[in-house]
C-alpha cells in the first residue's frame, strides 16, 4: 500500500482505525504497514478438528465460534436440511467470506434472480449488507461451512 507524504497522516489514522491489527511502523523514515498480531490478548496454542463434535440431530443450524480476536471471527456452520425461512434474508454489518467445507447448498442473493449453488471447496466472498439467504442445503448430509466475518472495530463480534 503505498501512502503519499502529503496526506500520509489521513491514511495512517485510517489505518489505524479500520485495522486495528496491523502495527504502522518508521524505522527507516519510509511508513510501512505491517502484519503483526494485537497484543491486547496474547493468543495460546489451539487445536481441535472442524469436523468433530456435531450432533446427529440438529433442529437447528449449528453455529460454532472457532475464534474471535480484534476485526476478525471465524465461525463453523453446519446445516442438514437448514434453509432460510421464506421472507428473511441475511443483511450483516460486516463482509463475510465463506467456504463450503462439506455437503452441497445454494444461496440466493436478493438482487439477483439466480441462485449460487455451492459444492465443497467453493467458497462466495458476501460484502456488508448484501441481503442474502439459504435456499437449500442437503437435508440428510452435513453441510459445514467456514465463514469468516471481517468485523470493523467498533461493531463486535457477528
């Protein structure tokens, strides 16, 4: 990202504030962004398995946080059957980028007439407030999904 001197304190601020996980760095008198974790909540080794821990009934969508730190959440999905009831439509404050790990389903996107069908591996990156639904998802098989939600700093966690 290349900033100009003249407004290079507009755009760090900015910076700042919408990432509030990248460090702004001067040690060579050029502005660098760089990646580094926050260091408000020191992160701890973890490990499980996304496909463990899914009940065979499920009434209704599984939604699991993995991880949730700063302007970032990663949730699991798991539906078998799950739809978004006629009439609803999804309309987040934040961009989402989901992957389907597991299953097939078919998303609708209120302006547009086609539907996205989804099958493992596919993923659809959804910005904020773009209403959206699920038309359909495999009803005897689990559908697991990978969302990511880009959450901006001062509207928490999805």
């Amino acid at each position: 990202m290349a900033i100009g001197k003249n407004n290079s304190t507009i755009a760090l601020q900015s910076a700042i504030i919408q990432y509030p996980c990248f460090m702004i760095s001067d040690e060579t008198k050029n502005i660098i962004l760089s990646l580094r974790p926050s260091t408000a909540s020191p992160m701890k080794p973890s490990a499980s398995n996304l496909f463990a821990n899914i009940p065979d009934h499920l009434p209704n969508e599984l939604f699991t946080n993995l991880f949730i730190q700063d302007n970032i959440q990663i949730e699991r999905i798991v539906s078998k059957g799950h739809i978004t009831p006629m009439g609803q439509w999804y309309d987040q404050a934040r961009d989402e980028w989901v992957i389907l790990l597991q299953g097939e389903a078919s998303l609708r996107f209120e302006d547009s007439p086609d539907l996205v069908t989804l099958s493992a591996g596919d993923y659809v990156l959804i910005p904020a407030h773009v209403r959206h639904r699920v038309e359909w998802t495999l009803p005897d098989f689990n559908t697991i999904w990978l969302a990511i939600h880009l959450v901006a700093q001062d509207s928490g966690p999805a």
